[in-house]
C-alpha cells in the first residue's frame, strides 16, 4: 500500500508538469525557421510541378544596401527576413542587383 502512495506521489506532479508543458507547445505559433522551411518545400512542388509564382518584392533595406554597394549586408538582411539559405539568398540578392544594374553582368 505503501508503494502505491509513494508512486502515486512522484508520478502525478510529473504527469501534470507534462501536460502543462504539451498544452503550452500547441498555443505557440510556429516559429520562423519552421515556416521557411514549409516554403522552401513548398516551393520546390511548385518547381517540379512547372507552377510559376510572382517574383517575392524586393526588400527596400536589401536594395540600400546594394546601393552603398553593402552586398554582404543585402545578403544577411535577406536571409534574415526570408529565412533561405546562404546559396540562395545570394543568387536573389545578385539577382536583383543585375535588375537595378548596380553590378556588372
């Protein structure tokens, strides 16, 4: 009877802490990370699909920097806000850059 009591006493506050825990974790929205991550796959269906999507508008801060020639910094801006990689946001950024003509082709 004993045992009982003693587990009864260890194993209830440990469940509740759990389910307060896991009640926590559904109420919080995804984090950013987790969202790119669900666009980069989005996006790769669309490319095996062959569905074309809108140019993503270009981030003003991202065109500044181009501007003062900061390509580094456009680069770091643009992961930051897009959550892509290093490989991909370079590309973007060389890209736009080559649209405004602020780099040689």
């Amino acid at each position: 009877m004993e045992y009982l009591a003693i587990g009864a006493s260890v194993v209830l506050p440990i469940g509740l802490i759990l389910i307060l825990i896991g009640s926590r974790s559904r109420n919080e929205p995804p984090s950013a990370a987790r969202i790119a991550a669900v666009e980069r796959k989005l996006d790769l269906i669309m490319k095996h699909l062959g569905v074309a999507d809108q140019l993503p508008p270009q981030d003003p801060e991202v065109v500044q920097h181009l501007m003062q020639g900061q390509k580094i910094q456009a680069i770091k801006v643009y992961r930051e806000r897009t959550g892509v990689g290093l490989r991909e946001a370079k590309d973007e950024v060389e890209r736009i850059a080559r649209e405004r003509g602020l780099e040689p082709r």
